[in-house]
C-alpha cells in the first residue's frame, strides 16, 4: 500500500504519509487513491479540492462548518506545518482537546 497512517487524533484527525517511488529520473507518488482511503477507514468522497501556499510565519484562521460538515486534506509539500485542530462537538468525549 502506498499512504501509511502516521497517526490519529480526536477521532477523525489522520495523519497520512504516501510512499515517495525514486529513481534516477526523481520520484512518484499517489497521494490519493479510493480503495487505499477506503481501506485505511477514511473518506473517498472529495467536493472540493483547493490548493494555497503560505510563506514562512503565516498563521491561517481556524475553520469550522456545522452543517454539513466538512473534512479538510492538507499537504505539505516543502518544509513543515504546525496544525492545529481543537473538538468544538457538543457532547463529544474529547471535546476541547
């Protein structure tokens, strides 16, 4: 399987890495596959796919969407991401963690 799960958090919170293939010619990856998401128990289903960069010592705003909820896939493709993710779900067992 090409993604690994790196780790998991608050419930619906994965960390994926995919498997980097290299070679002479540099490398490929598969970032997303359906049967390996679905394997792995995580979404297949994507509305809406956005890409953005964020210069060094950017801080973004926290998002969240009730109804319907809506999950966000983030990739770091140079350097490193401090994400933060905070239960805001009433009733939840971890809710402020």
């Amino acid at each position: 399987m090409g993604l690994v799960v790196e780790s998991r958090h608050l419930e619906d919170i994965v960390v994926i890495q995919p498997k980097a293939y290299r070679d002479e010619r540099g490398f490929f990856m598969e970032v997303y596959r359906a049967d390996q998401f679905k394997a792995l128990g995580l979404p297949t289903s994507f509305v809406q796919d956005n890409h953005s960069f964020s210069r060094k010592g950017v801080l973004r705003g926290l998002h969240f969407q009730w109804e319907p909820p809506m999950g966000k896939l983030m990739r770091v493709t140079r350097g490193t991401a401090f994400l933060v993710a905070v239960d805001i779900r009433k009733g939840s067992p971890s809710l402020g963690k």
